[in-house]
C-alpha cells in the first residue's frame, strides 16, 4: 500500500544515495511525456525537500523544454536488489546552466562528468512509497563507461556543437533554453 509524507526522511534519503538509477519524468501541457533514466552518481538529497541532480550531454533536452512549459517534475527509485520499494520524489525544479551563479555552488557536489548540460534543483512537495513487488531482483555491475568516452572524443567544441545540433529543441519542437 502507497503511503505519502511532505518531505524525506532520512530512511528515504539513504535509500535513495543507495540507487544506482533513477528515472525522470515530465511534460509540457501539449506533446510527448518523457521518461528517461538517469545514472552516473548524479544525485544527491540536500534536504526533507531538496535534490539537486547533474544532467550530462544527450540525445535530446526533453527535461529542460518541459519545464520552461509547465515547472514539474517526478523523480522515481526502484529498489532491484534489495528488500523491495518504489519511492516516488514529486515537485518542480530550477534548471540551472553552467554559466549561472548557483552552477558553482553545486557543481562540487558531484564527481567531474565531461559534457555536463544542467543542473535540476529539484523542490519536492510530495514523497510517495509504494510496495515494489513488481519489480524484478537484478544485480548491479558496473557504470558503463561509454558516454565519458563519446564526450571525451568530442572534446569541448564537439559537445558545444552538439549541445546547438541537438539539444535547443525537443522532439515536440519546443525550446530548452539551453545556452549552447
């Protein structure tokens, strides 16, 4: 049975520094919702109503063009190898971009990921648990090391290249306000 609470326990927040995964989700008022899982040790809890998660280089920039439409934002852990649980973080977020004030502050927070997009602060007004017994067991192996490697063979001027190409725009055709 789901149960609610208005902020992260402590419990949760350990829970949550424990996943190696976590999925993201939003949507403008009109087009495509998007889901899109997130890994890399790019998140941290920094209170009952506070997560700040790294966002590196992609294929699109769907996060960042739905919030400019409509400021919300889910963020979901599964539990696949432990005792189970869905943990459910619902709220709306600030997009933060390199050449922004607050980038420095939380930039430190994370380890160094090459093509670094944005930073999601994240002001969660709804922590939701669920039972997780749907959720297959799976063991964690390992990070894959394959986007620091595309982002290391392109180079600074092949992600700010790319960031214009690919990521001003979502599959929709909204702006992501994204200062390539």
């Amino acid at each position: 049975m789901a149960q609610q609470y208005d902020q992260i326990s402590d419990r949760l927040a350990e829970f949550i520094a424990g996943q190696h995964v976590f999925f993201v989700g939003t949507a403008a008022r009109d087009g495509r919702v998007n889901v899109s899982p997130k890994g890399l040790d790019s998140l941290r809890v920094l209170g009952p109503n506070r997560v700040v998660w790294l966002n590196g280089t992609g294929s699109g920039n769907e996060t960042a063009a739905h919030l400019l439409d409509v400021n919300r934002m889910t963020l979901m852990f599964c539990s696949f190898e432990r005792q189970p649980l869905v943990l459910r973080l619902y709220g709306t977020a600030a997009e933060i971009q390199p050449d922004q004030p607050e980038w420095g502050n939380l930039i430190g927070l994370f380890p160094t990921m090459l093509g670094a997009r944005q930073i999601f602060d994240v002001t969660v007004d709804l922590v939701q648990t669920s039972c997780g017994y749907g959720v297959p067991l799976m063991e964690y192996v390992d990070e894959r090391p394959l986007m620091r490697q595309w982002a290391e063979k392109k180079g600074p001027d092949g992600l700010a290249a790319y960031h214009r190409d690919k990521n001003t725009t979502s599959i929709d055709g909204f702006p992501t306000g994204l200062r390539a």
